[in-house]
C-alpha cells in the first residue's frame, strides 16, 4: 500500500511494508550519498543493526527533553566532521522526537539536505511522519523552533509496534481519535466499535487505522502544505494538550495531554454554541473508552491557560483554537479554520481537567 503526498514543490509516498530495511535499502540504491542514521536510545538500543551493520548513527538520549538546540547542533557537528555534503541524506528511525530533530536538522545542514522517515511509533506512523513539520523545543514552548520541510519517503512497518511500550501507544491513539473527529465520522463509528478490541495494544491491528490517519493527514498536507489555512485543524486538542505537558514539566505523556486537550477542546465548543452536546459526549465516550484518564492532577489551570497563550496560532494577542463542528469536520470562520475564545471560557473549561 502506499500513500501519495504531493505539495506545491514536492511530491513524496507513505509505503507500507512488512519489511522497512529492505524497502529502504531499496530506496537508497541508486542515490550513491552518505547516509547517517538518527535515533534515540531506545531505539537504537532495540534495533542495533538496523538497515544494516556498518552505517553511521547518531543515538541521542530518548525523551521530549532532547529536543532542543543542543541535540540539534550535536548532530550537526557530527555530519560537519564526517564530511557531509549536501547531497547526503539523514535517515530518522524513530517516534515524533527523532522525526523533528532528525527533519530540522536536515532542513539546516547546507540550507538543506534530503531526509527518509522510518518511524517505529504509532504516533509516528499516523502523523508526525507525514507533512514535513520539523522542530525543536524552547523553555518557554514547544515547537516554537522549526521550519517545514519535505521528506524523501516515509517507510511505514507496522512490525516496529511490537515492541511499543503502553504510554506510546496512548501517545498513537489519541492522535488517531483527533484524525477521526477533525475529518471522518465513519473513522469515529469504527473506533467506538472496536475500542475495547483496540485497548489490547500489540493484539489489535492497527494498519488500518494506521492508513486511515496518514490518509487524513496527507489530504490536508497537500491543500495546506505550511499552515496557512485548514491545516491548522490539525491541532485539534494540542494548544491545551501542550499547554498541559508544559505546565506538567513533561510529566503528562503527550497522548494523555492531547486526549484531556481534546475533552477541553471539545467542551469549549459546545460551551460557545459550535459543537452540539450530544457530540461533545460522543468523544468524552470514546476518550473514556480507551481509557484516557478525565483528570490532571497536581497542574494549575492558570500556567496551561499562560503556555496557550504562547501557542503559535494566535493572532493580536488573542488565543485561538481549532473546535470541531460536528464529528468529522471542524469550524471555518471567514476562511480561517481557528475561532478565537475568551479567556473566561478556556479557563472554566480548564477546571473541569485541572486537579491543582
């Protein structure tokens, strides 16, 4: 199976494969480049000889808190003094993190060298994969460093998933109910009927899932490639689930932070008329259902309302969201796919999911 993504000046494929070393082995034969692998820890440590004995690596401590400058110029240096061109290419084996370091640092290096995605996560096979959105952290927000920029191929090996730890596969399904609310409601039936299936992790298939998600996302991608308009309803639960894993200094995992971001969100948009009640139970349901927890504890409504207001979709100082209008499709306003809300409202909103 693959899956075509094609913007104003670059087109690329999500392949589907039982057997990503091959398939990237594959796509690398004729390219005659240096190639370095770039994965975190675990990773590395799961899948030492991945594609193949001999290949230059960069390991980088696994965690949201490696996303930074300093990664970034750690690995810059190590491509500098392997004598890297700007015909080379980096490899990013990986979940979100690597995928953003690996993608910004291929952004960069010599204004800009080619990149493959080979991500092990579900999360990354669903998302952060496709779109060519790369970053790094600050202190003060995330993402706030980044630039967009095109990957070569994305390999896709639901095998990888095999050795996923729980809290990444929560970090993958959450993102996969966002897919389903902000575009297809027959994706949202689906995910109620099978969710108890589903909570059996490494016993459910999740490929078609997984198609449906990168489907979604390159259908998006590929109207909006930078963010100017729809693509922005891709943040559906994340200007509060960031607002949460910052105030929680990283200690909420990035699926439960956009599952309680999608709850807020939610109520926010049928707290100002957008997003009919019935609706808005629907997702608390299926949210429930996979077991995302209701509650943050020990976080205070206030520092999540400061890190929303730092998010990179506001506009004059105003803090704006992505709300759905009914599941599977999400308010425009004017041509803009964000609606600005009061502070007030965010912050009642906030105390339903705060436990300070």
């Amino acid at each position: 199976m693959k899956i075509r993504i094609k913007t104003s000046g670059h087109e690329y494929h999500a392949i589907f494969s039982g057997d990503a070393g091959g398939e990237l082995r594959k796509v690398l034969k004729d390219r005659g480049c240096r190639v370095i692998l770039v994965a975190d820890s675990n990773v590395a440590r799961l899948y030492p000889d991945f594609p193949a004995a001999g290949i230059p690596k960069f390991v980088f401590r696994a965690g949201e808190s490696s996303k930074t400058s300093r990664t970034y110029l750690e690995l810059s240096n190590a491509m500098a003094r392997a004598g890297m061109g700007r015909d080379s290419v980096i490899i990013a084996f990986g979940g979100g993190v690597t995928l953003d370091i690996a993608g910004f640092t291929a952004a960069t290096y010599m204004r800009g060298i080619g990149y493959l995605n080979v991500p092990t996560s579900l999360l990354a096979m669903a998302d952060a994969s496709i779109g060519g959105k790369t970053a790094l952290n600050l202190k003060s927000g995330k993402n706030l460093i980044g630039a967009f920029h095109q990957p070569s191929a994305v390999i896709i090996d639901a095998g990888f998933l095999k050795t996923l730890p729980e809290r990444e596969w929560r970090n993958g399904m959450a993102e996969m109910v966002k897919h389903a609310v902000i575009a297809d409601s027959g994706y949202f039936e689906d995910m109620e009927k099978n969710a108890g299936s589903a909570l059996k992790f490494s016993d459910f298939s999740y490929t078609g899932w997984i198609y449906r998600s990168a489907g979604i996302k390159a259908g998006i991608v590929e109207r909006d490639e930078k963010e100017n308009g729809v693509r922005a309803v891709l943040n559906f639960g994340h200007t509060i689930g960031h607002g949460l894993e910052l105030a929680s200094g990283c200690r909420i995992p990035h699926g439960i932070a956009v599952a309680l971001g999608m709850r807020c969100e939610s109520w926010i948009s049928s707290s100002i008329g957008l997003l009919p009640k019935t609706e808005m139970e629907r997702i608390d349901a299926l949210l429930d259902a996979l077991k995302f927890p209701r509650v943050a504890a020990k976080v205070n409504p206030g520092s999540v309302l400061d890190f929303a207001g730092k998010d990179k979709k506001n506009r004059s100082g105003a803090i704006r969201f992505s709300l759905p209008s009914v599941i599977g499709k999400m308010c425009e306003n004017n041509g803009l796919w964000t609606v600005e809300v009061k502070e007030r409202e965010i912050l009642r909103a906030l105390e339903k999911i705060c436990s300070a």
